[in-house]
C-alpha cells in the first residue's frame, strides 16, 4: 500500500468495458511525510475522494480486486481516505 495526494479527476471517452462507470484519479504518490515522491499515476476511484485529499492505494493484480469484475486490466486502485497520520511527534498529512 502506497500513499498519495489526489491531483483531480480524470476523464477518459473510451475506457475498457469493464471499467465503465468507474471514475478515475489523477495521483502524486507521497512519502509517508507528505512529500511527492516520483511520477503521477492514474488510478481507479472506488471511494469517492477528490483534489486535494491524501489517500492509500495499491497496485498490481489486487488492484482489480476493488472491481465487481476482478479480471478487469487495471494497475492501481484507491482503497482508503487518509483523515491523519501520526509520526509519533504529531499530526501530519491532513486532508
């Protein structure tokens, strides 16, 4: 599991059918104290989150797993909303 700040939404006209109806997220991937750490990536949004909020994703096959369609070709998906992270010297990466 991996964590990373949502950038936005993105908007895809042609998507595979197994993935219709499913909205997708632009993420930077954070370190675990909040700094971007390598490229943005896209990935699948089960949970309803937006611009600005931190999240926890994963990827590989268990990323299809947050699917109804558990073969559906997907390599990254968003499975939890991060509200706070306490590093042992107090609150950091808030939403």
């Amino acid at each position: 599991m991996y964590l990373a700040r949502v950038l936005g939404r993105l908007v895809s006209t042609v998507k595979q059918d197994t993935l219709a109806g499913v909205p997708l997220q632009w993420l930077q991937p954070l370190t675990a104290t909040g700094v971007p750490n390598g490229k943005p990536l896209v990935a699948l949004d089960r949970i309803g989150v937006g611009p600005g909020e931190v999240v926890v994703y994963i990827t590989s096959r268990e990323a299809a797993l947050t699917l109804e369609n558990p073969f559906a070709a997907v390599d990254a998906g968003i499975v939890a909303k991060v509200d706070w992270c306490d590093l042992g010297g107090g609150r950091t990466l808030e939403s």
